[in-house]
C-alpha cells in the first residue's frame, strides 16, 4: 500500500516520461524505404511545340485569317476624309523642321579611361535641327486619288524616278486599291503630316533644300498642267539632270 501511494505520485510519473522522452530523443534517426505505394508515373516536361500543335490543330485560321482581311479591309476604307484642292499657280513653301527637346536625351558615352556610363547627350531644351545630322536622299509625293489626272502625273514620276519617290494620298482614300494600280507602295497622309506642313492641296513635293535652304525643307504645290519636268527642275538635286520625253 505504501509503495502503491508512492508510484502514484504524480510528481513522479511525469518524471518517467520526461525521462523516457529524453532517452528517445538521444536515439539517431534513421531513413527507412517504405517501397512504392500506388500507380506511378514517370515525370515529363511537356513539349511546348507538341502543345501548341494541338491548339494550332483545334483553332480555327481559316475564320482568323477571314476576320483579319475584314478588319485591314475596313481600317483602309474609314480613313479620315479630307479634301485636297489644287491650285492654280505652283508656289514653293521652306518649313524649318528643328525642335526643341522636351526631355533630356540620354545615351552611353565613354570617359577618359575607356569606359562607358549613362550620360546626358543633349539636355531638355535645347533646339535640333535634323538636317545638320542626317539628309534625306528621297522625297514625298502628295496627290489625290480621286483625281485622274493627278494619277497620270505621279505614274510618269514613280516611272521616271522609282528610287526617289514616296507615294502619299492626301484625301483618306484607300492607299491599297492605289498601290495595286500604281505598282509601287502608297501611304496615307496622317494628322501629323497635315498639321506639321498645313497639307491642304495637292499635287505637292516635299524635300530636302540646297544651298541657302539646305537646312529647311522645301514644300512646293504644283499648278496643273502637270509635267515629270516641271518635278524634276523642283528637287535638281535629287532627281538629277534628266529631262522628260
């Protein structure tokens, strides 16, 4: 009875676990291979080739590439429309293209010791013109679709001249109708062109100028009738001394 009272002292029963823990914890753990339980499965990357061949394969193109022409169909056949009069006397127009930074212009440079860092090229402020660093060898052609006679014009100057021409529609009519029967790329004016040049009238020439003008650039109208000659004697410098036949 007195040893019953003595084992049952809770005191002392905590002592044993706490013991028997100790002991426990002091034992070395060990790795045992429980083998493999279930259905496995060898791990694969997935072949994303493989995987976008079979989205490929369940897409449909066809209603894709339909949905695309509809759309580039569309874009060209709602441009702005403008109007673009001509003119009965050709007159001539010099714009100065230089502009003045916004922000600071930011480019690598290199220092004495050959090595490169992020730097300030030019600082917010200050004035470029782009003619003191880079000089058109082309120019831009400006003319109204509608009109057949303007077409008969810059026909006979893109086949005279093919290298130095650039085709721009004035009116907002679709450029990709024009190009098929002029052989040749055609662009559409854009609201940036027209505000920066007032282009409001056309048959026009825009280029690079010579001499007293070579930093500005020349804007010349052309009254009809419309001559090859009359284009070439406008821009001498970049069409050369050919005359028309």
């Amino acid at each position: 009875m007195n040893r019953l009272n003595k084992a049952s002292n809770p005191l002392k029963l905590i002592g044993v676990i706490s013991a028997i823990f100790a002991v426990g914890g002091a034992t070395p753990a060990r790795a045992v291979n429980l083998g493999v339980q279930g259905t496995t499965w060898p791990i694969i990357e997935i072949d994303m080739r493989a995987l976008l061949m079979q989205q490929l394969a369940s897409t449909n193109l066809k209603g894709i590439q339909t949905q695309l022409k509809h759309s580039v169909k569309s874009y060209f056949n709602d441009l702005p429309k403008r109007a673009a009069p001509g003119v009965t006397n050709t007159v001539t127009r010099w714009y100065n293209p230089s502009f003045t930074l916004q922000n600071d212009i930011w480019a690598p440079k290199q220092n004495s010791k050959g090595q490169w860092h992020w730097g300030i090229l030019y600082r917010k402020g200050t004035t470029v013109n782009p003619l003191n660093y880079e000089k058109p060898t082309n120019a831009m052609l400006f003319f109204n679709g509608h009109s057949k006679q303007q077409i008969a014009f810059v026909k006979k100057a893109i086949e005279k001249f093919p290298a130095k021409l650039m085709l721009i529609e004035a009116t907002g009519m679709n450029p990709v109708h024009l190009a098929d029967k002029l052989h040749v790329p055609v662009y559409t004016e854009t609201p940036e062109m027209t505000e920066r040049f007032n282009l409001d009238k056309t048959p026009s020439l825009l280029y690079p100028g010579s001499g007293n003008h070579r930093l500005y650039l020349g804007f010349t109208t052309f009254a009809p009738p419309f001559s090859v000659k009359v284009l070439q004697e406008t821009w001498p410098q970049g069409f050369g001394t050919h005359t028309e036949k």
